[in-house]
C-alpha cells in the first residue's frame, strides 16, 4: 500500500501558516475590497478581519488548547465567516453544525466528536442540542459562547498571536459514511492552502471574481467557497441553498452581485436550464458531487468562459 501524498511545502511556506495569516495578508493588502456579498449588505476584508478578531477574543477566553474541537451554530451571514476564521486564528478545530440537520445527527456528531464548547447563536442550541442543564446528560460540561453580543462597534483590542498551521488540524466535517453513522474527515490547514493554491491556478481567480456561496456549512464544497474567492482577494456571495429552487432568483442574484463562478450538482443543473431561457453568462462554471452525463455538459459549456467536472475536497 502506498503512503498517502502530503503536499510539499510552497517556496514561500504558504502551506506551512495558518490560514487565517493567509486572509490577513490579503485584509491588509486590499483592506476595502469587498469580501463577502449578503442579503443583508456587504462586508471588506478590513471589517471581516476586525469581525474576526473581536470573535477571536471571546474565543480565547475559554482556555482551550490547540486542535480542540468546537462546534459552531451559526445562521448563513457574514459573522458565521467571521467565527470561522476565528476559531483558525485561535488553533481550535472548528466542527460545522448545520441547521439543516436533523437535531439527533447534531447530537451525535458534537458527542461523537467531544467537542469542547459550543460557539453561534445560544437560540438555536436547544432546539438542535435538546437541554443544556443535565448534569448527567451528553452535553454536560460543554461551554457555550454567545457570539451574537460581542460588539460590532470600534476595532478588536490588542492582536492575539495567531496559532501555528500547516499540519495542525483546522476542520472535521462529517459525511454519512454507509451506515449513515457520522463520519467525521480531519482535514489540516495545508490541506485547504493546497486545494486554495491548485484551485485558483486553474480557474485563474482574480479579485474580480465572486463565488456563489450555498453549499451548506458542513459541506465540504464550502470549503472553497469561502477560503478560495477570500486568500486570492475575490468575494464570495452568501446564499443559501433554497437559491437553487429558484432558477429565476439564482439569475437576478448573479446579475446583481456580479457572481462570476457558480458550482452545483449535475441535477440542479439540468433543473436550472430546463426553467431559464437565458442564463447569464459566468466565468467559471462547476459541476460536481454527482456523475455528469454527457449531453447535460455539452449544454453547460456554452454558458461559461470555463466548464469544470468537479469533485468535493474530502474526496481528493
């Protein structure tokens, strides 16, 4: 059996940091630029990055050590981005809870994992997580942060060193597996630099890139959706998945916040072309998570600058 392949280090260690150094970096370079589009507004990379790092404050005062793993809870606007370069600043291991989920799949994956705390939005922790206050029960122990009052207002204090990355763990998403048990994949901070750095070689991704950003959280095809449009200095557009629904939303959306790369399964796409006449015409179109038949792909090149049969990164 052959040993799995580790990337090797990049002439200028950007496999070896931590990934919130990367986006740091791209903050200073480009502090104005924006960096996330939402329903609610835009947000810069400068106002992300102070986001994140008052975020970061009330992460390191639970104590914690390196690598260990926190949930978080949070609804799809830019502060959940926010909580999640947070918790990489701070060396922690975030863990996606989606809200989609079934509460008892929410369940297992946080005893499944033994996570140590509980970061987001406390209204949403009973109704995923059931009662909080048994002293026998499987939560008991676990602390809980209140994202939603640490202020928007002024800058984050003094600036925290920023944990170590490269082979240190920054993520544990879960698939089904073939039980339909949890699976939880580990997945380190050179792995995403590594799918970042090849991703946005060959899609040639420039700050004027925007990515459309539905993939649910715990999704591994969020993994580039938010990481790759945010270390190349590109935005994102965060949406969420009801998006698909609505062929005639999904193209107003990209009109309006100026979306060049749109990626979904071969089926939403066969759905988003049988109800739109025109769709408007991207620069990176991705297909992935399913088998692309042949005939659906010839109908998808023509409306892209370039057409991708992809896959997740938890599979590469």
């Amino acid at each position: 059996m052959t040993s799995p392949a580790v990337p090797a280090a990049s002439s200028d260690g950007r496999f070896e940091v931590n990934l919130f150094e990367r986006f740091c970096a791209q903050a200073r370079k480009t502090p104005r630029a924006r960096a996330i589009a939402h329903e609610l507004g835009e947000v810069s990379y400068e106002d992300l990055l102070n986001r994140s790092n008052r975020f970061r404050e009330a992460l390191a005062r639970l104590g914690l050590d390196a690598e260990q793993p926190v949930g978080v809870m949070m609804p799809r606007t830019p502060d959940l981005v926010a909580c999640l370069l947070a918790c990489l600043a701070q060396g922690l291991v975030y863990v996606p809870l989606d809200l989609e989920n079934p509460p008892e799949r929410t369940r297992r994956i946080v005893e499944g994992v033994r996570c140590r705390a509980i970061v987001g939005d406390p209204s949403l922790y009973g109704r995923f997580l059931g009662a909080l206050d048994d002293p026998q029960g499987p939560l008991a122990g676990l602390a809980f942060v209140d994202l939603s009052v640490v202020s928007d207002e002024g800058s984050a204090g003094p600036a925290l060193p920023v944990a170590p990355g490269g082979a240190r763990l920054a993520y544990v998403l879960h698939t089904s597996g073939s039980t339909g048990a949890p699976k939880g994949v580990e997945t380190e901070h050179r792995n995403v630099a590594s799918l970042v750095d090849a991703a946005a070689e060959l899609l040639a991704v420039t700050a004027q890139d925007c990515f459309l950003a539905a993939s649910p959280i715990g999704f591994d095809s969020a993994v580039a959706e938010v990481f790759l449009p945010l270390l190349t200095g590109a935005s994102l557009f965060l949406t969420d998945r009801g998006i698909w629904l609505s062929p005639a939303r999904l193209a107003a959306d990209i009109v309006h916040h100026g979306v060049t790369m749109v990626a979904t399964g071969p089926s939403t796409w066969a759905v988003i072309l049988s109800e739109l006449k025109a769709i408007p015409r991207l620069r990176v179109l991705i297909s992935h998570a399913e088998a692309l038949p042949a005939e659906l792909a010839r109908r998808l090149v023509v409306h892209a600058e370039q057409a991708w049969n992809l896959y997740g990164p938890t599979e590469t």
